[in-house]
C-alpha cells in the first residue's frame, strides 16, 4: 500500500513538471494588391500560411472569431466558434468591428477589427497556437516600408515569451493582407496582438484563429497508470477486509 501511494504520488509530480519543449513554429504568407472585393480567393500566400497553421498540430481544435460579432474589449466576453463547438474567452482592448469603408477587404463576412493599440484575449481553454490575418489600408505612393507583428503569449507558469514574426508592407497604393501564425512549444492561457507601425490605426485584424492545446500522450498514460494502481490498492484492501477471519 505505501509503495503503492508512492508511484501515485511519482506520477502526479512527473505531470506537473515540464515537458521537453521544442522549437515554436512560425507561419507567414503576405499577398501584395490583392484585388479588392475577393479576398479569400486572391491572396494564395496568406491561404497557404493559414492551412500549414492549421495542420501543425495533429488532433487538436481550431476555433475561429470572424469579427463579426462586436469586439468588446476592456474587457468584455469574445466567442471563438470551431467544429466542435464554441470556446469562450475575455477580450481587453480598445477596439471596434465595422465594415471596411469602400471596397470590401474582409477574409470572411464583412466586418474588420479596428483600433489604435495591440490587443489581448485570455481564453477559458488552454491553447498552444493562434493565427491572425493581418489588413493594411491603401496609403500615398513612396512611403512603403514594413512593420514586425508581435506575438506575446503568457504561458501556465505566469512567464510569457514574445515572438516577432515577419513584418507586413505598408504604405502601398493598395490594400496589402498577410497571415501570421505561431505554434508555442507549451501551452499559454493568453495572448497579446500588436504591430509596431506607427500610426497603428493602418493596420486592421480579421479571423483570429485560435488552437486548443492537446493533453501529451505521455500524460494520458501515466494518468491512467495512476488510475490502475489506485484501483488496484482499493480492491485488494477490500478483500482482505472482506476476508474470514481464521480461528
């Protein structure tokens, strides 16, 4: 029974600790002067960064938040919706959904997300990836440069990583589109948006996508093998319970 109670406890503390982390994963695919009003099927660069994201990690859950429902910010509740069902989250920034004025720029639906500063959601589900389509507006000519995206996530432990992905170009003639993607190498329970253009309000975000994070299967099976063991030590102490006493 001790030594039962031992490999429990072995277990238990081999689940808390940390796994061998690997290398984070990056997507990046940037469709210049994609024509205005079909997006989705004119930026084949970004499609293939967001596809690529969201095969990377086998067997777990995307969830997506088009825009098209009110980005409320400071904070307020933001739905992700995937197959599989709805993930809830909190959103904090100060932003807004709205249809882009003019000519349609949407991936999906019609509204874009708006603002002047980054933007952070802490969802009530663990993740260990997220992806997001970055829009830029149409600027004069000549003044084109590019703006690094900032991915900051804040992971189990209360420390956080940042992860600066490949810039977008702006100040084009045009509207310019690009993905970005990020596969952690453990799991995070929120994260954090921003570029570093200056002024911000050029670039525009639309379909966040968001990937559950999957128990490891180490952990399952060590989970089970505590299970085992316990269930094991609790019938065969209920035997002997049972046992006839011997004269």
């Amino acid at each position: 029974m001790i030594f039962a109670r031992r490999l429990v406890c072995a277990i238990l503390i081999a689940l808390t600790m940390p796994l061998t982390a690997q290398a984070a994963l990056f997507f990046f695919g940037e469709d210049l002067s994609p024509t205005p009003g079909t997006p989705a099927g004119n930026i084949p660069n970004s499609i293939a960064a967001r596809n690529g994201f969201a095969s990377a990690v086998v067997g777990a859950s995307a969830f997506v938040y088009t825009a098209e429902t009110p980005f409320p910010g400071s904070p307020g509740p933001i739905a992700f919706n995937g197959p599989s069902g709805v993930l809830n989250a909190t959103a904090f920034g100060d932003l807004a959904t709205a249809p882009y004025p003019g000519t349609p720029l949407s991936i999906s639906g019609t509204n874009v997300i708006f603002g002047t500063e980054g933007f952070s959601i802490q969802p009530t589900q663990n993740l260990i990836g997220l992806g997001i389509f970055g829009l830029t507006r149409p600027s004069a000519p000549n003044n084109t440069f590019v703006t690094p995206i900032r991915f900051t996530v804040e992971y189990l432990d209360n420390t956080e990583e940042t992860f600066v992905a490949s810039g977008m170009t702006l100040g084009l003639e045009s509207p310019t589109i690009a993905f970005f993607g990020v596969i952690a190498d453990q799991p995070f329970d929120r994260f954090t948006i921003r570029g570093t253009v200056t002024p911000s309000q050029d670039l525009l975000w639309d379909d966040i996508t968001v990937i559950a994070a999957v128990p490891e299967p180490t952990s399952v099976a060590l989970l089970l093998i505590a299970m085992l063991v316990l269930l094991s030590e609790y019938f065969r102490t209920k035997s002997l319970r049972q046992a006839p006493i011997r004269p």
